[in-house]
C-alpha cells in the first residue's frame, strides 16, 4: 500500500503484514523509529483514502477506518463489511468503496454505516478504484466502464 499523507507533517503506511505505520515525513525513522504502530488488519492492500486525519484502509477482510488520534496514535475506528475490500475514494461525508463482484458501496465516513449499494453487473479487476467527477463515479470494469450518477447531497 501506498503512504498517505496526513496533517503535522505525518505520513501512514500499511503493508501486506497488515500493521498500520505512522511516521514524520521529513525523519522516516528507520525500523523501529515509527511514531506509532497499530495492528490494522490481516492484509492491507491498494491504496487508501484520507480526510484530514482520517484514513481509509482497503484491506482483505473489508475495509477499516483508521484515525490517527491525539497524542499521536493510531485507532482503528470501525471494519465495513468483509466483502468490501477494494481501493476507496471520498465525496463530501461519504466513502466509496467496491467488491470484486461489481457492487458499488457508498458509506458514511464517521460511522461506516452503508447508505447505499448498487451492483454494477460486471466484475471489476484487482485494486479497482472509483473516480469521481462531474457528479457521476466512474468505475473500470472487467468489460470497459460504467458510470453512476450521484442524486442528493454529496458533500
């Protein structure tokens, strides 16, 4: 997984051990010199989403939120549902996330309570990740792209 970078001057990685690190970018610290270190899942994997110290985790048994709390350290807040394990992006409060078989998920980004869902009918590829733009999500699919429009409040 890819670093994220967070407010202070902190970055957090995961990897496929499934420890959640947090470092000082400007002094990564070398092994063992993290600032903090939290057990965040079996196996985190893609790249995470963040909102101010908020950070979003895709791992293999569904997706965590990770809160890099006062004081600094690492949460974990809430796991979304175990199928939900793919590459996340946010709009606005909510968090859009897939699994494998196409089902689109939005969720809300305090809580992890699902708003809504919607199949996409097609299977998506590994570490597929949504895009938003314009008001619609656009999704790679296994046959080409689909597109959703968003209806309601996205902010």
């Amino acid at each position: 997984m890819g670093p994220s970078l967070l407010p202070g001057g902190l970055v957090f990685i995961a990897g496929k051990a499934g420890l959640g690190y947090l470092l000082r970018a400007n002094d990564l610290g070398g092994i063992g010199g993290q600032v903090a270190v939290v057990r965040v899942c079996g196996l985190a994997q893609g790249g995470s989403a963040t909102v101010g110290s908020q950070i979003f985790v895709p791992c293999f048994d569904g997706l965590r939120h990770v809160q890099d709390a006062p004081g600094m350290t690492l949460k974990v807040d809430w796991q979304a549902a175990h199928q939900i394990t793919l590459p996340p992006i946010v709009g606005g409060h909510t968090l859009y996330s897939l699994d494998r078989d196409g089902t689109l998920y939005a969720l809300d980004t305090e809580t992890g309570l699902m708003r809504a869902q919607l199949s996409l009918g097609i299977a998506v590829p590994p570490f597929a990740t949504p895009t938003i733009s314009q008001g619609r999500i656009f999704v790679g699919t296994d046959q080409g792209v689909s597109a959703v429009t968003l209806t309601g409040e996205t902010d």
